[in-house]
C-alpha cells in the first residue's frame, strides 16, 4: 500500500537537494555578476562610490573603468563619498585612474558628501576634479589602526610618503601642490567653494547635468599621451552600479560578520562531529566558513587570528571530553579574544572587529562551555543506580493485603512485598524502600511521597 501525503526525504536525497540548490544559487549568482547592460558608443559612464576605500571599492572601479574602455566610452564620472580607508586599495584605484585610457572624472558629491583622507587622494588623481556644493575634501593625514597619530620615525616615514605622492599628483594635474601637501602633513580640508578658490579642484557643479555641461570641451592628457577633448553635454549616460556579487561582498565585508561566522562555522561542525548524521549543522557549518573565508578575502586579516579562532573551538570541544577541570575552556576563551583581536589588527577603525564582540562572544561561549561542565559534574558526583536499585522511591500498587506480607505490581510484573508498618490493603499505592534480592520493602505512599 502506498501512503498519500506522509512523504519522508532520505538523508541521502536531502543532501542531492541541497546541492542542487546550491548549483542553482550559483547559477543566478553568475547571472546577477555581470556588469549592467551595454552602453552606446561614446556614452558617460557613471560609477558611485559610497562607504570606505577598500577592496570592494576597488574592484568595482576597476571593472567600471575597464567597461567603459572596453565600449569606448567618452568619460567615466566617479562620484565619490568616502571617509577614507585602506591605503593599498587607494593605491590601487589611484594607479587605475593614472593609467585609463579613458578620462576619469571625480565627482565629490552629493551634498553633505566628502572625499577625506584616502579620498582626497582618489580625487587629486582625476583628469577632471569636482565637488558639489557643500561637500569638502582633505585632512589627509597617515594615521594607525586604531585612528591614532603614528609617533616616531614610523611615522616621518609614512608621511613624507603621503606627502610626496599627493603633491606628485597635484603636479600632473596642475593643481595646488602646496595646500595638496597640508592636507597630508597638517590635515587641512575646505568646502567646496574654498577648494575652488585655491585650485584643488576644477570646479563646482549643483548635479550630474550641470558637471557633464562644464567639462564639455575641456582638454585632457592621457597616461599614453594621448589630448582628449570632452564632449559630454549630448552624450549618453549609462549607469555602471554595483553588481549582486559586489554588493553581496560589500556586505560582508566587515570584519565583525567574518567573526561571527568564523565563530558560528566552527561550532557547527563541532556539534556535527558530536551528534553525526543530523546534517544540517555541517552544512550550515560549511557555508558559513566558507562565507567567513570569503568574507576575509575582500578585507586585509592576519592568519595568525583564524588559527587562534579555530583553536579556540577545538579546545571548547575537547573540554567536554577531556576532564581538565575548565583549563581548556578556559584556554579555549583566552585563544578567542586574542584570535579576535590579532584577525585585523594593522588594519583602520572601519576594517577592525570591535573588541566588545569580542569579548562578548567570549563570554557566551566560556559560558556555554562552564554550563555543560556543571551540569557533567553534577551528573558525575550522582550515585550510580543500576538494575534493581533503580526501584527504590518508586510507586506501586499492592494486589494483596500485606499483613506484613503480600504481592505488590510494578512495571507489568508481581514482586513478593513486606510492609515495613503495620497492615497495607489490597489496591492501596505503596512505595519501595529496599530490595532485597527478589523482595521488596515497601510502605504507604503518603502525599509527600506523591509529590
């Protein structure tokens, strides 16, 4: 007979199901990752930077730079609202503006918007410098990982760099070298009346239309040498944002998601090797390894972290096994936070795991791991009760009068019984006090014994 409605996956089938989906995800991901459509000959391209410098911010500069050339486009306008960030991936976007062979024009907008520290430099680097009003630039300055300013030599060192690539780059541009210098040495920034006033930027425009009509017939010189004119006031504009795949990266690019699923993954797969065959814990361990991985690869990390992170997990698991009397627990919450604060130690305050999450998690888990050791000891120091001894305190029913002696039924089964106390009815409860081979003591049950 065949049962209707009552359908039941196999652990096997389940697995081929998730892993079709997967593919399936994969595929719409592979989909989603290419680049917005087509554009005419000789358009606009637009790109919109907003957050911090870093990778992802590169990578998608990079791509839009590369459409725009691969379609011939008639300029690429970067409009820009950053914070700052990570000095290689400023270094990468500036080096990929210096060597397009299409005219790079950067937008600071909108209103409110800023490009500071590494974007100032982004900006500099532009065949064409904008803002919008209200907007302001600079404050430039080289400063440690956690905002603080670099004493020492170290610090001469990184700034007499800076300062000799941003006045290098003002240079080519023919703009102010020297304010250019002050924004790194002395972190000075303007708004973006004073910014055209001193020759920082080329000039100021309310909106999109308005920029695209200002630079039309301007005149630029490429990395090849080659002079462009700009014709932008009747060009198209096609807008280059950023795909599913870089969006999803921009995402998880934070240092504290890469933590948490670091963390999550690892107690995953800790609880899969525990209780094998469930399932789904591996697979939810899997991906959000792999996820924390992925996480990591857009972000500058140490190793030295995800191995603390890792071991960490690894000691919580032996502390339930091996009876260290917490030392490993506690090993295992020491190896946490110092694994948390190594994973992005070197890197900005915007690319560093926050330190109350780390200790946080900490907590949780050293939590975690001293509730299961109280409750294994607990359990330890509990007499052991095995076979007849398991009866005594229990209830059972008396199928003869006791008087002392009689039969009482427990468990489907009769037992010979002797009432400790007087006389015991037929059908009244009892409860066991002792066993003695294959007879039992018992007494009435009172409503203390009930309870």
């Amino acid at each position: 007979m065949t049962a209707i409605g009552s359908y039941s996956l196999s652990p096997a089938r389940r697995l081929r199901l998730l892993v079709a989906l997967v593919l399936v995800a994969l595929g719409v991901a592979g989909f989603a990752c290419e680049g917005g459509p087509g554009a005419q000959a000789r358009a606009v391209h637009v790109l919109t930077a907003d957050g911090a410098v870093g990778p992802v911010m590169e990578r998608y500069i990079d791509r839009g730079i590369d459409a725009a050339e691969d379609e011939e486009g008639e300029a690429v306008v970067l409009r820009l609202d950053t914070p700052g960030g990570l000095i290689t991936s400023m270094n990468g976007i500036v080096k990929r503006i210096l060597s397009s062979e299409v005219p790079v024009i950067v937008y600071v907008s909108p209103r409110g918007g800023h490009a500071a520290s590494a974007g100032t430099f982004i900006t500099m680097a532009a065949h064409v410098a904008a803002m919008a009003p209200a907007t302001r630039i600079g404050a430039a300055t080289p400063v440690g990982a956690g905002g603080e300013e670099i004493q020492g030599p170290l610090g001469d060192k990184v700034t007499n760099d800076a300062a000799a690539q941003i006045r290098a780059l003002a240079e080519l541009r023919g703009r102010n070298a020297e304010w250019a210098e002050s924004a790194v040495r002395d972190a000075a920034a303007v708004n973006a009346d004073e910014a055209l006033e001193l020759n920082v930027v080329d000039l100021v425009a309310d909106d999109l239309d308005e920029l695209l009509d200002d630079v039309d017939g301007r005149e630029v010189e490429l990395d090849s040498g080659r002079q462009v004119k700009l014709e932008t006031r009747q060009a198209d504009v096609a807008f280059n944002d950023m795909n599913f795949i870089e969006r999803f990266l921009d995402l998880i690019a934070d240092p504290n998601i890469a933590l948490l699923l670091l963390s999550l993954g690892s107690l995953a797969i800790f609880i899969e090797i525990v209780h094998p065959g469930v399932i789904f814990p591996g697979v939810f361990g899997v991906i959000a390894l792999i996820l924390g991985f992925f996480s990591l690869s857009v972000i500058p990390f140490n190793w030295a972290g995800v191995a603390l992170i890792i071991f960490a997990f690894v000691l919580f698991g032996l502390e339930i096994f091996v009876p260290s009397g917490g030392i490993l627990g506690g090993g295992g919450v020491v190896a946490l936070i110092l694994g948390g604060l190594l994973l992005t130690s070197g890197n900005p305050p915007e690319f560093q795991i926050s330190r109350w999450l780390v200790i946080g998690l900490a907590a949780a888990m050293g939590g975690m791991v001293l509730f299961v050791l109280v409750n294994i000891f607990r359990i330890r120091m509990m007499p052991a009760q095995v076979g007849m001894e398991t009866m005594v305190g229990r209830s059972a029913v008396a199928r003869s009068t006791l008087d002392p002696k009689g039969y009482v039924f427990i468990d489907g089964e009769m037992w010979g019984a002797e009432s400790e106390v007087g006389t015991i009815d037929q059908g009244e409860r009892v409860v066991i006090t002792e066993v003695h081979g294959l007879k039992l003591k018992v007494k009435k049950e009172t409503n203390e014994d009930a309870l």
